[in-house]
C-alpha cells in the first residue's frame, strides 16, 4: 500500500486542472503567463522595479 504524502498532488487533480486551464484558454477566458504574474504581483501588493 502506498502512503500518502501531503506535499503531492494526486494525478486526478492535474487532470482535472489541465482540462480546466484548457477549456478556459480555448473559450479565451485563460490568461497569459505574463498576465497571470501580474495579477499575482497585484494581488500580493508587490511593485515592479
């Protein structure tokens, strides 16, 4: 029996995560990585230099 390690996530969420993050690109919902990161920058208050 395999023991389960808290710090990995199991394949079924990356499935499910990849189709999501599919499906919401191709309905041109998605996000660039550029504004992904900006968002991220945004949201935690940091300033870009």
């Amino acid at each position: 029996m395999r023991t389960f390690n808290y710090n990995e996530m199991p394949h079924e969420v990356l499935e499910m995560a990849s189709e999501y993050a599919i499906k919401e690109s191709r309905s041109g919902r998605g996000l660039s990585h550029s504004q992904a990161m900006e968002k991220i920058k945004e949201q935690r208050g940091w300033r870009n230099h």
